[in-house]
C-alpha cells in the first residue's frame, strides 16, 4: 500500500509539474531586421525563341525557361546551357544554380538546342546564338541590359558556352531571327567542357581512349551525324576537317570575352585536360581565362552547386557583367 501511495504521488507530481511548465510558456513579440534584401525570381516557362528546321520538321520550336528578378533593373543577363553528351539538351538541370544567380541579380535563360544523331553542328551553335539574339531583341520585356550578356554551361553545354565566346565579333553561326542584334557575349563560364573533340578520353586508359574512336561515340555523331539518314561513316577522326572546325579553340580572336573554367580532378567523361587545352590557348592570344581545378569534383554532381563554387561564379560574373 505504501508502494502504491508512493506511485499516485509520484504521478500527481508529475502531472502538476506539467501543468506548471505549460503555463509559465513564454509568449513573445519581437522585430526583425532583413538586410540586404534578397531579390524575388519570377519563372517564364517555355518561351519560344526560335523556330528551326530538324530532321523530319519543317519547324521546331525551340524553348528557354527564364527566370526574371522582379525588380525594375535593367539586369545582366546569363544564357544557361545544360550538358548531355550532345545527345540530349534538358533546359531543367541545375536549377539551384540558376535560381542563385538570378537572386543576385541576373535574368538566366536556360535553353533546349539540337542534339545529335538527328542534328549536327553548326545548328546547336546556331541555336545558342538565336537564343542570345532573342534576349536582346526582347530586352524591353524581361528587363534585359542588352549590353551585358554571359554564357555559362557545362559538359556539352560548357563547349557551346565556349564556342559562344570564342565566335564572338563574328557572324559566322548566326542564322534565323532577329539578325539585326549581336550575338556576342561579355563572360564565358565553362564547366567541365569539351574543347578538342578528339581528345576527349586523352587522361583516361587505351580502353577509353579507343571508345571515343567508334563511329557510336557521340563528338562523332555530332560531327558525322548517322550514315543511315546520309551521314559520314566512322569516327571522329574519319572526318579531321570538320572536327578541327566544330572546335571553339579554332576561332579564338582579340574579340573573345574573359573566361572561367572549371574542372574536377575525379572527372571520368570528359578529361580534366580539356580545359585547361582552352585556358593556354586563350592564354597565347592574351585573352583574360581563370581556371579552377576542384578536388574531389566529378562530372557534375553536388560539388558544383556549393556556395565555393558558386562564389567564383558570382564574382566573375559580377565583374564582367555589372
């Protein structure tokens, strides 16, 4: 029985305690100062900017999703390539990426372009280069400094994000709407891309290295496009001309802007040399190239949205574009 009082008390204790514990809740009003502001994003979906003839179309409208600061601006503006190993172009990626840059101030149009084996270059440059003319001619509407336009991508669309600014001060790639703007940009960022199409798997093992000699391998498909559908047959090195043509170290000139590259010492796609076979090139025409080598990085991934990265990032852009 004495057990039993023990135990009530010990409950009602308890049960007091808890009550006690409610009441005495704090209930508190404070402010709270926000400072800076970070900028709101409006996202536009699937904006048309171009309309381009592919294999079996007679037009095909290519898209870019854009995301827009509120403010009044005029902001700088970015083009955002997704990679995909020249077979496939999904304007989706990376979209932490792009939301930073856009709260600090950019208005980032990520783009679809055209792949092989059903396209083959120029038409994914030409694509590129429709795109920036389109933010140009429609500055107006989304707040645009048409004077202030960077490209930025990674694997395949770091090589066109390249090739974007090796080819600029050129008309060369430009086809389609609004040729009466400029095509040209002020900043390049590279990630990880592709700068000389036959030495892609150059860091890697003869296993690799051989791969990349099949005519399956997608930089030939890109340059030779199918055999079936009229295409050249063989790899990237049955077809030297065109390889030596579709690469952006080919075209480097005094108008070429400053560039950022960036490259992980894990890549295992595409050879950390490749980047740095562009950083010596721009280097021997004195035109302004940094170049990050990051340890541990692989082929895309996680490391690459980190606020390390995306600093550099900013910062470059910041210092070309504003």
């Amino acid at each position: 029985m004495k057990i039993k009082a023990i135990s009530q008390a010990l409950a009602l204790s308890l049960f007091l305690c808890s009550v006690g514990g409610a009441a005495s809740a704090s209930s508190t009003s404070q402010s709270l100062e926000i400072c800076p502001p970070k900028e709101m994003v409006q996202l536009v979906s699937d904006v048309v900017y171009a309309q381009v003839p592919d294999r079996g179309y007679v037009s095909k409208a290519m898209t870019m999703d854009l995301l827009v600061p509120c403010g009044e601006g005029p902001y700088p503006a970015i083009v955002y390539i997704n990679g995909g190993g020249f077979i496939n172009a999904n304007k989706d990626g990376y979209i932490q990426q792009r939301l930073e840059l856009a709260e600090h101030g950019y208005v980032v149009a990520s783009i679809t372009y055209r792949i092989a084996p059903a396209s083959t270059f120029p038409a994914p440059l030409e694509d590129v280069k429709s795109a920036i003319r389109y933010l140009r001619a429609h500055a107006d509407q989304f707040h645009i400094d048409s004077q202030h336009i960077g490209v930025m991508g990674g694997s395949a669309g770091g090589y066109l994000a390249a090739f974007a600014g090796t080819t600029s001060g050129t008309r060369q790639f430009d086809s389609g709407d609004n040729l009466e703007q400029t095509s040209d940009v002020q900043a390049v960022v590279d990630l990880y891309g592709v700068s000389d199409l036959t030495a892609i798997g150059a860091d890697y093992g003869p296993d690799v290295q051989e791969l990349h000699r099949s005519p399956a391998a997608t930089e030939a498909l890109w340059i030779n496009g199918s055999p079936v559908f009229g295409g050249k047959d063989g790899g990237i090195d049955a077809n030297p001309e065109g390889a030596a043509a579709a690469n952006p170290i080919s075209y480097i000139s005094e108008k070429t802007p400053p560039f950022l590259l960036m490259h992980g010492d894990a890549d295992t796609v595409v050879s950390p040399s490749q980047t740095e076979i562009l950083r010596a090139a721009l280097a021997q025409h004195n035109v302004e190239a940094q170049r990050y080598v990051v340890k541990g990085a692989g082929h895309g991934g996680v490391l690459w949205i980190q606020p390390e990265i995306m600093k550099l990032i900013i910062d470059f852009f910041d210092a070309h574009l504003k």
